[in-house]
C-alpha cells in the first residue's frame, strides 16, 4: 500500500476540483423530476464540467463512456445513464459525478428522491446521508483510518440497514481510485486499517447502505451492481482532507 499526501498547493487545486464537481452535482439534482431521463443529466454533467476547465474523470476510466453513474432504486453504484431510463416519481436516484481539474480528481455522490418518495426511501437517503457526516466526523488527525469505518458501519446498522461490503471508499488524487480503500465497515482483515489519519490524506468517502442484504450482483451491462435481493440502496460520497485542524470537506458547497 502507497499513500499519497498531498501539500497545500495538490490541496488548493483538489479544492477547485471539488467545486466543479460539487457544483454541477447540485445543477444535476435540481434537475431531478419525473419524466426526465439519466442520459439527459449525463449531457448537461458533461457540459458543465468541460465548461469549467475540467474533464469527466469517469469517461476512459476502465472503458466507461460516460460523465456520470446514475443508479436507480435497487442499482446500488454504476448504473449507466441513458435516454431510455426515464425517472418516475417515487424513484430513488444516486448521481455519482468525478472532475479532474489540472490533473487531480473530486469524486461525489448523493442520492435523492423523484418527486415524492416513500417513508422507507426516505429514512434510508437520510441514514446513508447521516452515516458519511458519521464518517467525516472522524477525519481529525490522530484518528484511525478504522474510526471512520466503525462510525459509518455502527451509525447504519443502528438504524436497521446494512453496508455494502464489496465496494469502498478510497484515496484520492491524481488517481480517482488511490491507496487506502476505505471500507465502511470494521474488517478485522485489514491491518493497516490501523494506520494514522494525518494531515494532506485526501480520501472519498462513500457508503452504501441497502434496505435488505448487503450482497451485491453484477447487472450483464458488466456495470450496473444492484442489490442481491431487489430491495433499494443509497450512496453518499464526499472528497475530504484531513487538516492540521481537522478535515475539509472538498466536494460541498457550504461556506
Ligand atoms: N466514482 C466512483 C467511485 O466513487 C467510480 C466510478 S467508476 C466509473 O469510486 F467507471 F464510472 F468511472
Ligand atoms: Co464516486
Ligand atoms: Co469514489
């Protein structure tokens, strides 16, 4: 395992990054309705990004044709947008979005309701979105990496959902996908789960939380993961630096 740290100029430019993603994030949710379809909010993602200076990191990466995973319901992670995937109300949509200015990336995600959505969607967009604050709280220097992975595991099962165990959180940089992978929950497998968080780490963090199981299956488009048993998912994610202070959170758009 080689973690990269990152000084305050990588970090000032990480922080642009950051914006432009956070920022046409936010234009793509405003967009959110039903009717609309995932490849219209992939166009206008790709727009807004290269308008700024930026390049969509996910188009390349690993053969992926596209600026954005838009995942619907039980997708959990990796949907691919299209034309033909038209939201309807009582969706539940996870944007995935990543921007790679002057070289280094930001990666973030939300997931949000079409229109008017179930009581139980609800409360599971709220844990998953309570779960990633859970874990940035975390990111202090002195911390453990393992830290973050307990709070986002114990604040998800506390609420009665379970953690996708197959993907992760990760460093981040001139790589979308660095050292460390950052689980979100506690492996006791993982012994440099232990190591220190200390400042310029930059890593995205970004749980899963899942209705039902846990478990995870590969949809025949070799990208879209859904759930094992159909039930939905939700995904958050954030780009923060640990600090001297603490951490910053590159990928919102609070003051
Ligand atoms: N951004 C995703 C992550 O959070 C990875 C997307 S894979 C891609 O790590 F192929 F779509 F780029
Ligand atoms: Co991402
Ligand atoms: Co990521």
């Amino acid at each position: 395992m080689a973690v990269i740290y990152k000084d305050a100029w990588e970090i000032d430019i990480m922080r642009q990054a950051g914006r432009i993603a956070a920022t046409t994030l936010q234009a793509l949710v405003r967009m959110v309705a039903p009717g609309k379809t995932t490849g219209e909010l992939d166009r206008v993602a790709e727009e807004m990004i290269r308008g700024a200076g930026a390049r969509p990191t996910f188009k390349g990466y690993r053969g992926y044709r596209h600026t954005i995973c838009a995942s619907v319901n039980e997708e959990i992670v990796h949907g691919i947008p299209s034309d033909g995937r038209v939201l309807k109300e009582g969706n539940i949509l996870s944007i995935d979005i990543g921007a790679t200015y002057k070289g280094y990336v930001g990666d973030t995600a939300i997931t949000v309701p079409v229109g008017r959505v179930s009581a139980g969607a609800t409360k599971l967009m709220e844990a998953c979105q309570g779960a990633l604050e859970a874990g940035i709280a975390q990111m202090n220097p002195g911390k453990r990496l393992v830290d973050v992975s307990r709070a986002i595991e114990q604040y998800s099962t506390e609420r009665g959902f379970s953690v996708v165990r197959n993907y992760c959180g990760h460093g981040v940089g001139r790589d979308m996908h660095e050292d460390p992978q950052v689980p979100n929950y506690v492996d006791p497998n993982l012994p440099y789960l232990s190591m220190e968080l200390r400042p310029g780490l930059v890593l995205a963090i970004e749980p899963m939380l899942c209705e039902g199981t846990y478990r995870t299956r590969t949809l025949g488009d070799q990208w879209t993961v859904v759930t094992a048993d159909g039930k939905l998912s939700a995904h958050f994610e954030h780009t923060i630096v640990v600090t001297q202070e603490g951490h910053e959170v590159l990928t919102s758009l609070k003051p």
